[in-house]
C-alpha cells in the first residue's frame, strides 16, 4: 500500500501508468505540506493561548493585549490556509480528473472568502490598535 492509496489517490490516471515514482514521491510532498499547515497552524494556537493567558497578568488594556494575541493567531492561519492549497493543487494535478477538478475549484473558493475576512478583521483589528487611546 502507498501513500496514495492512503489519502484517497487510489485511482490509476495517466501520470500513475507512466511516472509511478513521480506520482509516489509528489503524494509524499503533498502530505509533508498538509502537515506543515497543521503545525504551523497549531504553533498559532499554541502561541495564541500563551499570549492570551499574559493579558490576565497584564495590567491596564487586556482588549489590546487579545487582539494583538487575534491579529497574530489570524496570521498563523492565513499561512496554513495558503499551504493547504497548494497542497490540494499537487493532489489534483496528480489525479487529473474532472471531480477532483471540480472539488479543487470548491476549496480553494472557500479557503480564498474564509483568507478574505480573515484578513480584513486582521487589518482591522490592526487599525484599531494604532488608535491613540480614548479619554
């Protein structure tokens, strides 16, 4: 069993007849990819809990410190959602097949909205933080 037949990829297409290796070691590079997106995603989250639980320690704007703690989680994301595409773009080369196409198109119009307002919050967020204070 390969890699491929593990993450659903067990379909023969062209490239698998003629590039058998290829295909094997490109699998293997779309997974290390996947996986690098969960890790940076979740060093994020690790980072986001650690900074969100020194806003309780912190004296004065707790609010800041959170969206400080947001603004950089968010960034974390946006990363992880960039490399999960490029991810999702090996496997459907790889496949060649409408379907895969078809469901390629989908993910990354979802991925591509969730970066859009995920962005604008952060830029936003990020506004709001080089506000002078109010009195």
């Amino acid at each position: 069993m390969n890699l491929g037949d593990l993450i659903g990829h067990g379909r023969e297409s062209l490239l698998d007849a003629r590039f058998p290796g290829l295909v094997e070691a490109l699998n293997w590079v779309g997974a290390g990819i996947d996986l690098a997106a969960i890790v940076i995603m979740l060093v994020g989250v690790a980072r986001f809990l650690g900074d969100f639980a020194t806003t309780f320690r912190a004296g004065a704007d707790r609010g800041a410190g959170i969206d400080r703690a947001r603004v950089e989680l968010g960034r974390y994301i946006l990363a992880g959602l960039e490399l999960l595409i490029v991810s999702d773009l090996i496997d459907t080369a790889l496949s060649l097949l409408l379907s895969d196409l078809v469901f390629l198109g989908l993910l990354v119009v979802i991925r591509s909205v969730i970066s859009y307002f995920l962005d604008r919050e952060i830029n936003g967020l990020q506004r709001e933080g080089e506000k002078p204070p109010e009195n």
